[in-house]
C-alpha cells in the first residue's frame, strides 16, 4: 500500500519438457548462459528467485494410489514426478553424471601431468580444457575457456594466459579437433604461408597440438567409464566448479534416437552451443590411456597372458606404470 511494493512471477510446474533445462538453469542453479545471453549480465539477478521444492511428500492430501500409477512411467519420467528430480529427462546420455560427486573442488599443483584438449569454433563457440592427471591417476578438469569469433592469434593469447593462471604447469599435448588440420584455402601471405590449416596456425602462435582420434563409438565409451566410481566410491573423473560450460553440456547430453549409442548432433538444451563441449570432452578421453590402477593389480598379468603377439605385449608393458 505504501507504493514500494513489486509484482511477484510465480513459476508453477513439474520437472521434464522442453523447456525444464532452461527453468533449472535460471531458477534452480542460477547459473544461465550468459555468454550466450549477453544482455541478462545487468538484467539477471539470482537472489530474485527462489526455489521452493515440492514432492508427492509434501501433499497430505494426495490419493495414495496416485504413487502405485506413477511405477508405469519410465525411469527418467518416474524420478521427475516422484521424486521432483530436473537433472534427468527421456534420452539423457550420461545419465551416471551426478553434479554432487563430479563436481568438486580440490587443490592441484604444477608439478602434476597436464593436458589440455580444444576444440575451434568460429561462429559457433569454441572451447579449451585443461585437464590434471592426479597421482591416484584419476582425471580432473581444473578450468575451461570458451571463445567465439575470435582468430587463432587471439585463442592462442588467451589459452597462454590461462597457463600462467594456473601456475604454468607443464603441458604433455594438446588433443584437438581433427577438423582443425583441414586445409582450409586462407592465405596469411605476410608471412609467407599460404594454405594453412587452423592448428598450424595455433602451433605459429605457440600451442602444439596433436590431432585426436574422432572414433564417436570408442570415444563415447571412454567418457561413460570414466564417469563411473572407482571401487572406493569415488569418480575417475571430476570437475572443478568453475568449469560451468563443461558441467552444462556434460548434463544436456541426448542420446541419438537412431543410434542411441552416440550423442544426438543437435542436442542441445535452449541455446546451439553446448556441442563442441561435448566433442572436445571426448576427443580429451579416447586419446588418454586406460586406467590400470592399485584397484586391479592383476589387471597387466590378465593382459599378458591373454596377448601373445608382440605389438600387444609392449602395449601392456606401456600401461603398466599406470597414467
């Protein structure tokens, strides 16, 4: 009555349809894209919006056969209404991605095993990880930078900049796109190339790159087994909480309704972005070396014994110091 009083927009619905990924980032997580919504940085405030969760629990009033009519819906649909789950929905492809074990924050230090893996974009955002070895060889991806309409002079700064953040570990390689080592006709007569493919460009401005392998089938099964707990309940792979676009993409994730073993071409949430993320994750994974760890120390005799050919042996005699 006193005139300093706001409207309030009350958002009422169920996880699932097309547009919960966009409701779970805006008013659940607070974390939307704002890279790909420039305008919302002075527009978006989070501490506007608040989430208040309801489940079948919290309703005394509920038919209680309204749960037993719920047992024939699919698993996804079943944690949404049940449960009042948004992290999954129809077709998630890594669907044993859980934000609260594979994201985490932990100290890392330069004088572990650094990789990075990149993946170019020009009009569609390209993005670069940079990954730690750890000494019990499980993986951490420890930071992220995505780029878009930027040359390879001006990736190649920035990636740079970001080492020297980090502490400027040393780099074993750089996993790239194998789209980068197209020829793609551009002429820098300046300084006397001519034909020049995008990762000799980088390689000019001081990123050496190796070229990874595209394999989809063999690369998505890289991601799926590193996503699972090793035998102490931990995960093979987590995140640090900075890596945003990573942990979007990694959870926007569909499977191809043709192919369900492969991540659907266009599967992205409410933007066309997450993408590239997601292939430059893989091409990371397929170029890394299996895990033969302390849990499996039978694992390399297993091998030998199994392998009599000598290509296979010296394959075994490479993993068996672990990552």
């Amino acid at each position: 009555p006193d005139g300093t009083e706001k409207g309030k927009f009350w958002v009422v619905r169920n996880p699932g349809g097309p547009a919960s990924s966009m409701l779970l980032d805006f008013f659940i997580d607070h974390t939307p894209d704002l890279d790909a919504y420039p305008r919302l940085q002075t527009h978006y405030h989070p501490a506007q919006w608040t989430y208040i969760p309801a489940t079948l629990d919290d309703n005394p009033y509920l038919d209680p056969e309204y749960e037993t009519s719920l047992a024939v819906l699919s698993k996804w649909r079943y944690e949404q209404l049940r449960h009042g789950d948004w992290r999954v929905f129809v077709g998630q492809f890594f669907s044993n991605w859980q934000p609260r074990i594979h994201v985490a924050e932990m100290l890392t230090t330069t004088d572990l095993r650094w990789f990075r893996s990149l993946d170019w974009g020009r009009n569609q955002p390209g993005c670069c990880l940079w990954w730690v070895i750890l000494p019990d060889h499980r993986l951490y991806v420890r930071a992220e930078y995505k780029f878009q309409g930027m040359d390879e002079q001006s990736v190649a700064a920035e990636i740079i900049k970001t080492d020297v953040a980090l502490g400027s570990p040393r780099i074993a390689y750089t996993a790239a796109d194998p789209a980068m080592f197209n020829r793609t006709g551009a002429t820098y007569t300046h300084v006397g190339f001519m034909g020049q493919w995008i990762g000799e460009r980088l390689r000019f401005y001081g990123i050496n790159l190796i070229k990874a392998d595209h394999d989809r089938f063999n690369g998505w099964g890289r991601c799926q087994a590193l996503l699972r707990n090793a035998p102490d309940g931990k995960p093979w792979l987590q995140a640090h909480p900075d890596c945003r676009y990573l942990i979007r993409s990694i959870a926007a994730a569909r499977s191809d309704p043709k192919n369900p073993d492969d991540v659907k071409a266009s599967y992205v949430r409410y933007t066309n972005e997450d993408e590239e993320l997601i292939a430059n994750f893989m091409h990371a994974l397929i170029m890394h070396p299996e895990i033969v760890d302390k849990f499996a120390p039978n694992a390399l005799a297993w091998f030998k014994n199994f392998a009599k050919d000598k290509p296979v042996l010296r394959a075994a005699s490479r993993i068996k110091g672990g990552l």
